[in-house]
C-alpha cells in the first residue's frame, strides 16, 4: 500500500510536482510493472 499512497501523499505534502492525470498514470503503471500485471 506504500507504494501505491506513499507517492501522492509527499506531493500533497511538499507540494513539490502536480497530482494531474499524467502522474496517474504513469504511477498506475508504476506499480502495474512491479506487480507483474499486463496493462495493455
């Protein structure tokens, strides 16, 4: 679950890159590649 929150949370609280549809999903995808999961 770190993995997942950890991210969105320190830009919440730094403030130091948007939370915008392009964090997203790269994040998403991020954690897809660790997981093994086929996102096509």
């Amino acid at each position: 679950m770190d993995v997942i929150y950890g991210a969105v949370y320190m830009r919440l609280m730094i403030g130091h890159a948007p939370l915008d549809a392009e964090f997203a999903d790269a994040h998403i995808n991020y954690v897809y590649h660790l997981l093994g999961v086929n996102n096509s």
